[in-house]
C-alpha cells in the first residue's frame, strides 16, 4: 500500500512539473499585469462533472515583490489528497476523485417539517489559511468596508494597476475592509477563476492592512461551497453569500444552503430583495445565527430590520449608503458596506467614526441618489471615469450613464468639494465615444 502510494505521488508530481498552462483554464495572466512565471506548485481549480485539473500556478508581481498565492502548507496538503483519494486519468494531466473510502460522501435528505442537510464534502483547508485567519469579532468590528469597484483594460481583461490605485486610496483615508467582486465589483461578470485570482491578489498585497472579504454567494449551492472553500485557501477573512436567486429555494432551503458554507469558515449573509426578489425573513437568520461562523448580516432592506437584528445581539452592516448614517447611529449597525467609499472614502469614514454628523449626512444624500440612479455599478463606474481613477470600459451589460447624468456629477464634486473625492486630475465630462462597451472579454 505505502509503495502504491508512493508511485503515485510521483506520477502527480511529475504530471504538475510537465503541465504548461492551459489556454483555456489558465488564462490567469489575462488579469491585467499578472505574470506567469515558472513554478512547480500547482493550483487546484474544479472542472465540471467532479472532475480536477492541475494547473501551473500563477505567481503575481505587486508593491515590487513577488507572492505565490498558495504556500508549502497547501502544496503539502494538495500532494497528500493526489495521493490519498485521487486517481490518474487520461495522459498524465485529468484526475477525478477515486470512488474509494477515503472520501466519505454524504447526501441531503428531507425531514419535514424542517430542512436538515449534511454538508457535502470539502476540500482540505491549508493549514497556513487556518491558522492566518481573522477572529469573528474583529470582523464583526469593521465599521466602514469598501466594496471596491474592478477596473478593466480596453480588452476588457482586469486592469491591476488601476486596481491596486485604487485600493491603496482606500487603505490610505482609513477604510477597514475591502470587499472583492462583489456587486459593485462585478462577480456577476467574472469567471470564478478571475474572482478567486483578484481575491488572492488583494490578500496577497494589502492582506497585512486591511480585512479581505472575498464574494462567494452563487445560487448554485455546490457552487457556492467550491468558491468558499477557494477563497479561504487563498487568504480572504470572511466570505459574503447572497440567498440563491432567479432559480429560488423555500425558506428551509435557505437554512440548508447556507449551513453548508457556514461549517467552511466565517460567512456574512447579504439581505437585497431588490435583486433577488426573495427576502430573507428574520426567521432565518435567527437560526442560522446559532452557528458560530455566522459573522452577520449586510442588509438593505431598511433600519427597522436592523434594529431588529441588533436588538438579538445579531452584527449588521448596511449595504445602502443613504441610510448608513442613521443605521449607525440609531438603529445599531455596525456600519456600512459602501458604494461610496470608492469615491469619498474619508469621508464616508468620517460618517461611520466620529458620531452623529447630520449636516454631512445631508450633504452627501445627493451623491448617494446619484449613485442609485440607475442599478449599481453603473454610476460608480462612470463617476469613477470621469475623475481619471479608471479607464472608460465597461464589460456589457453595463453601459455608462447619459451625458446629463455626467455633467451632473461634474457639478455634485465641485458641490461636495474635489479635494474629498479619490485621485488628483481634474473631473470631467467623458464623451460617448470616450467609453468603450467590451461584450466578450
């Protein structure tokens, strides 16, 4: 048996050494600056059909050094599961998991009249993630979590150097989270291969001053597990879920679903019916809340809700700006999850730190509308243009604003005044033919 398990590490091994970056699932490199370099370490990334491809890892350049996004722990965890519950297939590059009892497969079963669901099988965590993790409570402490926009090259492929700007802005006027793909930072348009990379990138060059919160959520439970699991091998402190859309589950399928990411590690729940048309009632999350991974709710449904949750001692953020305010200061929220934060990050600190502030409350409201205006991020995306922050190209559908919207926001920066907005160039009103529309990236 040892020798059996001998010969195949070293056909595991071997195959990763051989192995050149595939075109196709691969394309890390695709992600702005990334560079491919030569390594010997693999990444696991999951096929369809339970199938498992080794791919040659791509190590990043950033802030002048260069990180690799998985370390030894999780080499030495990955050559261990290849040698104790994979099998060889095809010419030395595919392998599936062996139907042999190494791996212990347990299903979902209906027990009316409550939902009770085992959690399917999960991919071993390293031990270097496990131990790096960030505490609930200091994730629950975040007051003020940026969810930070994605910029894109005129290819449409992710722009790092704009990226990097403009997360270092954020770190730099006080922000204390950033919050990757996202809605605002267009997971919806990304392949989860480009999600789980900008995750591992972020932690990799700003892990060490601000909390990462990676978005995981799909409606797809099986999904929604891979990339949890994903996310945490590659560093982020707390993953958010949305409630499974479009294809909807019932209520006790709510608690089933997110019981099975909530035994990977440190979840918040994201409450926003106006995008799932399903609202997760208070029921649920009162029983989910009895898990200890449960870090809270981003909710954006209204502050009676949130006073709600925090009455039962539930942490809760906001996911609308408008009503951060006076979800912080009178109905107990922790703080916000923030559209604006990519625009006026001081002073959305200022908002969420130094006590009731009416008065710059009522001056940003207009920005807040704004930024509404149409479904997020559309007008992040275009205000964030004309300040010169990121390139004008917007991945389809997305579209940018009308040039009336534009030349609004031109006036609400000189309003608010341009020295609180993020960069240094002056605003400007872009041109149609300034922004390019990138259908197939």
């Amino acid at each position: 048996m040892l020798q059996n398990q001998k010969r195949m590490n070293a056909v595991c091994m071997a195959s990763v050494q051989r192995r050149r970056p595939s075109p196709v699932r691969a394309s890390y490199d695709n992600l702005g600056n990334m560079h491919i370099a030569n390594a010997t370490e693999a990444i696991l990334v999951a096929g369809t059909n339970g199938i498992v491809d080794l791919l040659s890892l791509t190590v990043v350049r950033c802030s002048n050094r260069v990180g690799s996004y998985l370390n030894s722990s999780f080499m030495a965890t990955l050559k261990s599961y290849c040698c104790n519950s994979m099998l060889l297939r095809g010419p030395g590059s595919v392998f599936s998991r062996s139907n042999a009892s190494t791996c212990t497969k347990r299903n979902s079963y209906w027990k009316p009249p409550q939902a009770s669901a085992s959690n399917d099988f999960h991919l071993p965590i390293s031990s270097s993630a496990v131990k790096n993790r960030t505490s609930i409570d200091d994730i629950r402490s975040l007051r003020l979590i940026t969810a930070v926009k994605t910029p894109y090259l005129p290819n449409g492929q992710v722009d790092l150097d704009a990226y990097d700007n403009l997360v270092n802005m954020q770190i730099a006027d006080g922000v204390e989270g950033i919050l990757v793909a996202g809605t605002t930072g267009e997971g919806q348009l990304m392949t989860w291969d480009e999600q789980i990379m900008l995750i591992a990138h972020t932690v990799n060059c700003f892990g060490d001053k601000v909390k990462v919160v990676g978005n995981a959520g799909s409606n797809c439970t099986s999904e929604a597990i891979k990339a949890t699991e994903r996310g945490f091998d590659v560093g982020m402190n707390a993953a958010l879920h949305i409630n499974p859309y479009y294809g909807k589950t019932s209520w006790d399928g709510l608690v089933a679903h997110y019981n099975n990411v909530l035994s990977i590690g440190p979840i918040i729940i994201y409450n926003i019916p106006s995008r799932t048309n399903q609202d997760i009632p208070p029921s649920v999350v009162q029983t989910l809340a009895q898990c200890p991974n449960l870090v809270g709710v981003k909710e954006c449904v209204g502050t009676e809700r949130i006073k709600q949750y925090t009455d039962q001692g539930i942490a809760v953020w906001t996911g609308i700006d408008k009503i951060s305010h006076d979800a912080r200061w009178e109905f107990g929220a922790v703080g916000v999850q923030s559209v604006a934060g990519n625009l006026i990050p001081g002073l959305m600190r200022e908002l969420m730190f130094e006590g009731k502030n009416p008065t710059l409350n009522s001056k940003l409201i207009p920005l807040f509308d704004w930024l509404s205006s149409e479904p997020v991020p559309i007008a992040l995306n275009t205000a964030l243009a004309q300040l010169g922050i990121i390139k004008p190209v917007f991945r389809l559908p997305h579209v940018p604003l009308p040039v009336e919207k534009r030349i609004e926001f031109v006036i609400l920066v000189k309003k608010i005044g341009r020295e609180h907005f993020v960069g240094q160039k002056d605003v400007q009103v872009l041109d149609d033919d300034d922004f390019i529309l990138v259908g197939r990236y």
